[in-house]
C-alpha cells in the first residue's frame, strides 16, 4: 500500500514539475517577445537596420530554442498522388500535365502532351482556391484585429495555420505538398545577410525580417492573451519557425482574384498553378468570373517532356529575392534601386521641391537604373537636372510651361547643369560598384563553384546588380565623351 501511495505521489510530483517547467518556459518566451516587439517597433533602430537586425535575431535564437522546433521536411513528392485525385475530385482540369521533380527547381509541371502559345493548360474552380473566403472560417473571430484586418497577406498567412492545425481539414492534400522551408529572406541567417553588403536589397531585406519578427511577437501575445476559436486551435502551437513558414507561403505563392461578389479583390492561393516555375514573359493566367474558376493558358510552345514556366509578372531582382526567394538572371525587367534625396540643408530645397511636384516626382525616392542600351529613366535624368540646377535655371523652368521636357535626353540645358549631371552619376556609380566588397569577375568565378543555395542566390543577386552599375557607368563614360 506504502509503496503505490509513493508510486501515485512521484507520478504526481512529476506532472506538477513539468506543468511548472512549461508555464516557465511559456513564461521565458513571452517576456522574450515583449522584448522582440520593442527592437522590432521602435523607430529609434530605423537608421541602425543592421544592429537592430543582430538584435532581433540574437532574440529570435533563444525563442527556437525555447519553441523546440524540429525541422519538418517530409519529402513532398510522396503527396502528389493524393494531391492530383483531389483536385480532379473537386473539379480541376489538369489533363497533360504532371508534377515531377525539375534539378535546380524541386517540383514543376511537366507536359504530358505538346502545347501550342495561348492554349489551355490549367482550369481551377474557387472551391480549390485557398483564401479567406474558403478558408479558416475561425479567422472571423478576429475581424476586428487591426493586423487582420489591414494587411491580408498576414490575414492569409494565419489562415493557413488554422487549416494546418485543424484535426481535420478538406484542405490537407494542398497543405501536404506545400514546401516545408523557402529561400526567402526569413531562412537567411545574419552570415548569409552579411554576403549583401553593398547591395541596396540589404535595406528591404533586413526591413522583411524586421516586419515578420514584429508580426509574430504580436500574434504570441495575442493567441496566449485571448479567448478565440484562433487563440484555441493555435496558442499552442503557434511558433516562430512555423509563422515564417505561412508568410514565406503566401510571399512566394500568392494572387489576386475577385471575390465570389466580384466587389473587389482578394488574396488568394491556387493549388497547382502555384506549382509553376517561373520565366520572364506576360501573365497567361486569368479568373473566369463566368465559370468561376482560375484559367491558365500556355506563355509559348511546350513540347512533351518539357517543364511549363509561367510568368508572375514583371519585377526586379530585388523584389524577387526578398519575397520569392529566387533571382532570374536574365531578367529584362531588372532595376537597381538608387536612393536619391534633396537635402533640408540645400539653400534651394523649396524650389528644387517644387520643381520635381510639376515634374510629379519625389523629393527623397528610388530611382531606377536598367539594364540595356538606355539604363536612365526619364524620372531620374530629370531628378537629376533639377538636383544640379543652380538658382537661375530653377527659377526659368518653375516658370516654364515645357517642364516635362526635363524629362527628355535631347533637353535644350545649359552646358553646366549637363555636365554636373553627368559627373555626378559618374562619381555616384563608381561609389556604388565599390561599395561591394567583391568584384563582378569574382562573384562570376565563385557561381561556377558549388554553392549553399541562400549563398548561390545571394551571389546571382550582386551579380545582376553590378552588371546594370557597370552597363549604366560605361553608359555615361562615353556620354561624357560625347
């Protein structure tokens, strides 16, 4: 008797030790995310992005410490079975199309079949199309939730973690074969991040990990702190690892297409489509509000056996590293991002001002710099023009009723402005080349070597930006001499 009075009271002992080690370790976590709010929010670290960057992070590896996440990574081609008898149960038209594992792409589609341009490759019915109007119905509990509310993305994000941790859930064959980890930016450590230095694209990505560190000390305070179907179905489950999984989710996968209504636009997931890689080309993907479903048509010729690429439209590297996690490197629709600013101190600022309004540009913005023949946009040439302009030419052209010709190469200037104009892009860019602490030749070497793919990527990125720097520098080279 002795002996089971000692047995029952050790078993008890026990769970009360682990039920006090959990709501310490609860405990440890929360006060670590009220401190992770605070680096994430306080405008004071917004001009020391890299500092606040180590912080945050430092912050971040004791929570996945304390979270004990172990890394999911079942291998996705096991669900493409079940994936494909549940979109042609429910609808979906796949005919001659297959997934199947691409090198360098994990899945794609494959062609069964020869598709000839603008022909009809995809048909999916809203029913299979993930948003908030066919999905995680428990989110209408926090409508009122100003992130919810505001920024869909997010509100999708959550979504997709209700559906994930539901007992069950119809959507499961699409959770399943959705990647358990991305190339975005929210995978990169701060040795990745570092590989950036030089590069404009550090800024936007250090500001991503910011926002998305931000986002998730929020919804822990918000799923530990209140009483809601979403608090129940995710307080405990609700992890760093896991909230970078759902935004990475809908960054790399998400579209737009109307509401059942057709009164507006909404955020949405497409099962199957979403499986296309991408190639440079115009968008052949359309919602059919007639028949209520998502049709994708053939960008160009696709023979049998080859692997269909879509386009997701046109946008620059930088845009696509930080929230799709890949580089295109032929991208012809590729930009560098130069910041350019009129100073408070100018002596000229009103006017200067008030010449870029007329010109409906910026005081302090990004201007862009192209690839190709032409790397100078209109908008920056005229940037420029009035940033060098002194008194007597501001007042001329606020009086002019030909200011959009700033806009124009063959612009009648005085000989001082252009050739300011000209040094000071030249001065600029040669800055800029050497603000990368590698060479163009010396990223190229270092991609014909077997790399990390963060770090392949992270070197294709410098690469395309030092190409559009170094074709825009011999650019004004021999505007100079001309």
């Amino acid at each position: 008797m002795g002996r089971r009075k000692s047995h029952g009271s050790s078993k008890l002992k026990q769970v009360l030790s682990n039920n006090h080690a959990l709501h310490a370790k609860k405990k440890e976590i929360a006060a670590l995310c009220e401190k992770l709010f605070y680096l994430s929010s306080n405008p004071a670290y917004t001009n020391q992005l890299w500092e606040n960057y180590l912080e945050i992070s430092d912050v971040l590896e004791k929570v996945k410490k304390l979270e004990e996440m172990k890394t999911e990574s079942s291998s996705r081609s096991q669900w493409i079975g079940q994936f494909t008898n549940w979109l042609n149960e429910n609808g979906a038209k796949i005919d001659g199309v297959s997934i199947t594992e691409f090198p360098g792409y994990d899945l794609g589609l494959r062609a069964e079949r020869d598709f000839t341009e603008n022909q009809l490759i995809l048909e999916i019915p809203r029913n299979l199309i993930f948003s908030l109007d066919t999905a995680a119905p428990e989110l209408a509990s926090l409508q009122n939730d100003p992130l919810i509310q505001h920024m869909p993305q997010v509100a999708l994000a959550i979504a997709l973690l209700i559906e994930r941790h539901k007992g069950n859930t119809k959507w499961k064959p699409y959770l399943d074969i959705l990647p358990t980890n991305y190339s975005t930016v929210l995978y990169m450590t701060a040795a990745d991040m570092i590989e950036l230095k030089g590069s404009p694209t550090l800024e936007a990505a250090l500001k991503q990990c910011r926002n998305i560190a931000r986002q998730y000390s929020y919804f822990s305070r918000v799923f530990q702190n209140s009483d809601t179907p979403v608090s129940a179905l995710l307080g405990s489950v609700f992890t760093f690892e896991r909230y970078c999984w759902a935004v990475s989710t809908v960054m790399t996968r998400q579209n737009l297409i109307p509401s059942e209504d057709g009164a507006r636009m909404v955020h949405a997931l497409i099962p199957m489509w979403d499986i296309c890689n991408y190639e440079e080309g115009r968008i052949t993907t359309d919602f059919n509000g007639t028949w209520n479903k998502c049709e994708c048509y053939s960008l160009r010729n696709f023979k049998r056996g080859e692997q269909i690429f879509i386009s997701y439209g046109s946008r620059p590297n930088s845009d696509f590293f930080v929230h799709s996690g890949f580089v295109y490197m032929d991208n012809k629709e590729d930009a560098f991002k130069l910041r350019l600013g009129i100073s408070k101190a100018d002596s000229l600022q009103k006017e200067r001002t008030e010449l870029l309004e007329r010109l409906g540009l910026p005081a302090v913005g990004e201007f862009l710099l192209k690839p190709g023949t032409e790397p100078i946009s209109d908008s920056l040439l005229a940037f420029l023009r009035v940033f060098s302009m002194r008194k007597a030419e501001l007042t001329h052209w606020l009086d002019s009723d030909k200011v959009l010709d700033l806009k124009h190469v063959d612009c009648a200037l005085g000989t001082v402005v252009e050739e300011n104009v000209r040094k000071f892009l030249l001065t600029r860019l040669k800055l800029l080349i050497a603000n990368y602490p590698t060479t163009l030749s010396e990223d190229l070497e270092l991609l014909k070597t077997s790399l990390p793919p963060i770090r392949k990527q992270t070197v294709q990125l410098r690469v395309t930006e030092k190409k559009i720097l170094q074709g825009a520098l011999e650019y004004v080279e021999q505007w100079i001499k001309s």
